[in-house]
C-alpha cells in the first residue's frame, strides 16, 4: 500500500519532515496524551526539529516556543504555527536558552538533548527555564536493535560488517530507564516517571522502504564509505529484514521503541 509524503520541499528540511518526523510523530502524541490537559500551558520545545510536536500542542491549545538550532528548522516550525496565534518559534541552543528562568509551565525535548553527549546542560537548562512544580517531557530511542528504521539498519550493517561502525560507538548516550531516573532526581526532579514505549512505524511505500529510507541513512559514515558493491549487498539485506516486519498484506510494520519520560520540576 502506498501513501503520498506531504510536500515539505525537496531539501534536507523537507527530507527530515518526510521522514525523520514519520518516525517521531507517534511518540510527539503520546507525550502530549500523557501531559494533557495543555489548554493555556506555557510549553517550550527544545530542538524542536521542523515543528511536529510543536504544532500537535497548539492543537491542543498550549501556548508553544518550539526552539531549535537551526535556521532552517526553525523557519519551517514558524511556518507551520502560523495559524495560532499564542505560537511562536525561535533560534536557541539547547545549552544555554536564551530565556528568562522559570517562565514555563512545562519544557520538552523530543528526540532533542538526549540524542546528544551534552545532554546534562541540556536537562538543567529544561529545568532552568520550568517554573515550581511544572513539568519535563522527553522521548528518546530506546538504542536496542530495531527499535527504529536506523536501528534496523546499524544491526544489518553490524552482520555484514563487523569489523566496522555505520555511526562512531557513543556518538549517542545510551542509559537503562534506572539511569535515567538518577540522573532527572541527581539534576534535582522530584519525580521522574519512565516507560518504553512503542509504535508501529511503516514506510509511505513498503516494496520502496530502503530507496525511501536511503537518503536519510546516506548520513551514517559508514554507510556513505561503502562500495557500490558493499552498498548494493547491504540494501538487498536491509530489504529482507525490513520484509521480516510485513503483516499478512506486505505492509511494513515496525514496532518502534522510545523511552518517554514526563518529569516534575521540583
Ligand atoms: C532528531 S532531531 C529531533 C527533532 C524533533 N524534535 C522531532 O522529534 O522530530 C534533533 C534536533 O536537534 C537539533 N539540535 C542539534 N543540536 C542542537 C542544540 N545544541 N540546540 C538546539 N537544537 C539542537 C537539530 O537541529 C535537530 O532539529
């Protein structure tokens, strides 16, 4: 089955849109499900990325700051809050908001800080930026093979090549839910409550899913160094494996798995 991707443009901006937020969305609802009521809510959105979660909360009537690093990302998040008025985006580095403190009912970061070696400056600008007894939200992959369409690729390319990394070792954290915990209690939360979560991901065309997916993962380094022929063995892999995951209609369906994380400030 074949759904048509949104036209979000031809760029890296509309790739990550196309696909990045494919992966992410599910998880940006369930987050927001978990914190709801939102209505009138002071939320910021850290490396808020092209804006899914911000909008799925303006949706839902709280006032959002979605904030990312980039330019690009930004201007795309802007675009699309257009239409509420009590939503704005704007340029910050997730290591030093440039915010007043405690001007937030509730400060997320989905799929943001966590994905980084930073992302303890990154928790204390959250908190930082959250007032008294509000609230941190945070979603990251959970790191264990095939919790998401890139975690699927890194075991495929580890099986072939396993004298080689598709990313640098720790180029992302990687934490039990126990750590987590420590950590959010040791950056002074009161209460961290963590689950797994999981959502089925599929790809907009299940017979295309590695040409489809292809543009994105060019971005791993050691996917990008391989040969045509290394290149062409690993994606007639990556399409079997990917194929161990269709239902009885040949639809992709991936269970994808993310830590969800909803914090009290304290
Ligand atoms: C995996 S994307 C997540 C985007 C979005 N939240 C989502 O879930 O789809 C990570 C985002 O972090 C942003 N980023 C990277 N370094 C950052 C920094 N130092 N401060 C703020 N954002 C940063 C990137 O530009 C990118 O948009």
């Amino acid at each position: 089955m074949t759904n048509s991707p949104i036209d979000a443009g031809a760029g890296p901006i509309g790739l990550y849109e196309r696909m990045g937020e494919r992966a992410t969305q599910p998880f940006a609802i369930q987050l927001l499900d978990q914190l709801m009521p939102l209505d009138g809510l002071a939320v910021i959105d850290v490396a808020s990325g092209t804006g899914g979660l911000a909008v799925a909360a303006a949706e839902r009537d709280a006032w959002v700051t979605a904030t990312d690093i980039s330019p690009d990302m930004v201007a795309r998040s802007a675009e699309r809050l257009r239409s509420f008025k009590n939503a704005r985006a704007g340029v910050m580095d997730f290591r030093s908001l440039g915010t007043a403190g405690a001007s937030y009912d509730i400060a997320i970061s989905h799929f943001g800080i966590l994905a980084f070696p930073t992302w303890r400056l990154g928790l204390d600008e959250l908190l930082r930026v959250t007032r008294r007894q509000g609230r941190v939200g945070l979603t990251m992959w959970t790191q264990e093979d095939d919790c998401s369409p890139a975690h699927l690729m890194r075991r495929v390319f580890a099986q072939l090549h396993p004298d080689r990394e598709l990313w640098p070792a720790g180029m992302f954290p990687t934490f039990s839910q126990d750590e987590l915990r420590e950590s959010l209690l040791e950056a002074g939360c009161s209460t961290a409550n963590i689950h797994v979560a999981q959502a089925d991901w599929s790809p907009y065309s299940s017979p295309d899913v590695v040409s489809e997916c292809d543009p994105m993962f060019r971005g791993f380094p050691g996917y990008a160094a391989l040969s045509p022929d290394e290149g062409e063995n690993l994606r007639e892999a990556l399409q079997q494996a990917f194929n161990g995951y269709a239902d009885a209609q040949g639809i992709i369906r991936l269970p994808t798995r993310a830590f969800m994380i909803v914090a009290a400030s304290g």
